[in-house]
C-alpha cells in the first residue's frame, strides 16, 4: 500500500459562499499505476457527494476533462505515474468557465464558440445518389482535426479564451472550423472565412500553444489556426 | 439556478509550458522595452541638449549603477523580444508550430536571449 494526498477542488452552490480545497488521503493498491478516474472513484466511496462528469472512461466521450496537478487533461486516460508528485495529486475544474458543483463546469460559452462556426457540412449543390466522394488526399486533409471530441482541455487552457471567451472562438472551434474549411466537399469556404474575418475570431491566438500541450488527442490547434489566418490573408489581397 | 457561480482561474495553480513562459516573456519584455525607450529618449534628449547637459549622461552611466541597470534592462529586453519576434514569424511560415518543436523553438528563444543579455552586460561594463 502507498499512500496518496489528493487535494480536491470542492463547491456546493447550495452550502457554501465560496470554493474551498479538501484534501483527502488515499491507500493506493501496490503494483498498478491507477488512472486519476480511478481515484475519483475511490475518494466518491469515502465521500459521496463529490461530483464529476463521466461516461465512456477511455478518452472517447470527453466528460472528464479537468485541471489535473496544472495540467488540463481527461482524468480516465492521465495515469498517476504522468501527474503525482511528491505523492500529491492536486484535482481543479476546467479553468475560466462557471463552476456549477465541485468539478463540474458550465460548458455553455465553449459550445457556443462551437456553434458559431457552423459545425457541419454547407454544400447546396443536389444530393446525389450515393455518398459525397472524396479522393483519398483530400480525405487525408481531415485527419489530425475530425478526432476532436469536444473535451475543452484546449479552450480552457488558453489565456486568449480566458480573458475573451466572448470573442475569441478558441482553439477547439477553430480546429473546428478549420476541419471544415478544408474539407472538399464543403462549398462555404468564402462565408466561413467572412464570419472569422474580425480583429477577434481567430487573430486573438497569440500562438501560446498551451492548446497543443494539452490535448488529450494529440492535435494541434495552433497549426489550424495558422492555416486559417493564411486563408484570411489570401483572400484579403 | 445560480447566476453567480465562481470560476477556477487561480493562475498559481496552472503549470504553464515552456512555450507559455516564452509568450509571456514576450510581452513583458515588449513593455519594459515600451518603458525604457522613455527613458533613453529623455537621457539623449538631455545629451543632445548642451555640452554640460551630454557631460552630465555621461557622469551618470559611469558613477550611478541603476542607471547603466536601467539601459542594460532595455538592451536585454530588446534582445528577447526581437528573437521571439522573429520565432512568431517563423511559425507564421509554419516552422515551429508542433508540440515538439514549439518547446525547441522556444527554449532557442529563451537561451539566445539570455546569452544576448549577458553580452549586452559585458558591452556595457
């Protein structure tokens, strides 16, 4: 047995004022590098009124992303051995974003973000029979962008979105919006661009990269977003 | 519901990147840059403005240490900025904009910096 000081973010919007840190000590089974879901679990058997968001438990749903020992991640697939330290385990919600209880976040402007940039396909030409054929180079333009699954790590880790999250799609949505832009099928290239074309949009990223240090899958934001200012830029000449 | 909920954003519990450390140092040093041109504008204006005005600067750089401080900070802070400057170009050519690359780019920044900070140092003492 090892043990483990986790030191919990705990709000209850109905008992208290404001939010505190709880701590929390753990016996950890030896020989097994447990994930940090795992331990939510375990700490949700000594108290249960600790409240986190879960589903599929191995980084497909995005429900769990939190502010783990610092570091935004999905609590299901960060095993201990990446975070503790010290034998401490520090667990925060979602930095800039609405705390509703504990570690659960109010998610409403990152899905508006989302929204903003028209999340699907615009094509208006008539539907043919079969699917919308794709050479396999264009289709290969979408890997490294359709993967994302919403999770927020990005978005909440960049202080652009932090200090504009109004303004600013952020770097989930304009992954997003990228996807979209450079998808062969897709007709509303010249719209898109015209909804982006803003002081605030998309030239608010200051190329930090925290998005592409966080991400849970691995994607790079940054890059999207350099190719969407490239297109910008292009079609303003 | 409640409309006044609080919000996690305590900056001392937020690990930050080497490639965050490498912004935010951009910006502070585009602000002490910002600063410091005041200061040297006003000394070579008092330079410029008489013999006895130029002998004066000159007495001060040599005998009040805060003074040379105060030039060596805009040098060195010149010095970063204009390497992470030129870092923000590359990666809007795409070099640079990977996670692996993004902290290599960063930690050149960081280290050309402070090597141009030192010799600033020794070019002025």
């Amino acid at each position: 047995m090892s043990q483990l000081t986790v030191s919990l973010y705990r709000y209850n919007p109905e008992s208290d004022q404001k939010p505190r840190m709880q701590e929390f000590q753990l016996d950890l089974p030896e020989g097994k590098d447990l994930m940090v879901l795992d331990v939510l679990a375990l700490l949700k058997e000594q108290d249960t009124s600790i409240t986190y968001r879960r589903s599929c438990r191995e980084g497909v749903c995005g429900s769990d992303g939190m502010n783990i020992s610092g570091k935004n991640g999905l609590a299901c697939i960060t095993s201990l051995s990446q975070v503790v330290k010290n034998n401490k385990l520090v667990l925060r919600p979602l930095p800039g974003l609405p705390v509703i209880r504990d570690l659960v976040v109010d998610m409403s402007l990152f899905y508006k973000q989302y929204e903003r940039i028209q999340p699907y396909l615009i094509n208006n030409s008539p539907v043919p029979s079969i699917e919308r054929l794709q050479s396999p180079e264009d289709r290969a333009k979408l890997d490294g962008l359709y993967e994302c699954i919403l999770c927020a790590c990005c978005s909440t880790s960049c202080p652009s979105f932090w200090w504009n999250p109004e303004k600013f799609v952020g770097p989930a949505g304009l992954l997003q919006a990228w996807r979209f832009l450079a998808d062969s099928r897709d007709q509303a290239t010249e719209e898109r661009l015209a909804k982006l074309d803003d002081p605030f949009s998309v030239f608010r990223c200051r190329g930090i990269m925290n998005c592409v240090n966080v991400c849970p899958k691995g994607l790079n934001p940054t890059k999207a977003i350099g190719h969407i200012r490239s297109m910008l830029l292009k079609q303003a000449t | 519901m409640k409309t006044n909920r609080p919000v996690n954003m305590d900056l001392t519990t937020i690990r930050l990147p080497i490639t965050a450390i490498a912004s935010i140092l951009h910006r502070i040093s585009g602000i002490v840059l910002f600063v410091g041109t005041a200061f040297l504008i006003w000394a070579l204006g008092l330079s410029l403005s008489s013999a006895q005005g130029f002998e004066q600067v000159s007495q001060l750089i040599s005998s009040v240490f805060w003074f040379k401080f105060i030039i060596w900070g805009t040098l060195a802070a010149l010095g970063y900025h204009l390497v992470a400057g030129v870092r923000h170009l590359l990666m809007d050519l795409g070099l640079g904009e990977t996670k692996e690359s993004g902290a290599l780019g960063s930690q050149i920044s960081l280290v050309v910096g402070v090597l141009l900070a030192i010799l600033a140092g020794v070019w002025l003492w």
